[in-house]
C-alpha cells in the first residue's frame, strides 16, 4: 500500500512539473501601437542594438 502511494506521488510531481513547464512556454503576442514603434525605433537610432 504504501509503494502505491509511494507511485502516486511521484506520479502527481511529474504531471506537476511538466504542468508548469508547459505554462512556462507560453507565448503571448503584442501588438505595439504604431506611436510605441516609432519611440522604439527612435531609441535603437539613439542607443544603437547592442546595448540590450
């Protein structure tokens, strides 16, 4: 009985790690306004690309 739980909780770590691994990879998508773009291009004109 006690291998079983034992199992069962290794079991649930794993789902739990992957679990959050997954989350982790999620992407989301934003959409920059074309004022946030025109600042952004701005400053990369300023400061360069390699100081990020």
């Amino acid at each position: 009985m006690q291998d079983m739980k034992k199992q069962h909780n290794q079991n649930q770590k794993q789902k739990q790690l992957l679990n959050e691994e997954s989350k982790k990879k999620e992407r989301h998508i934003v959409t920059w306004t074309q004022e946030e773009d025109d600042i952004l291009r701005d400053q990369i004109g300023i400061h360069g690309t390699e100081k990020y």
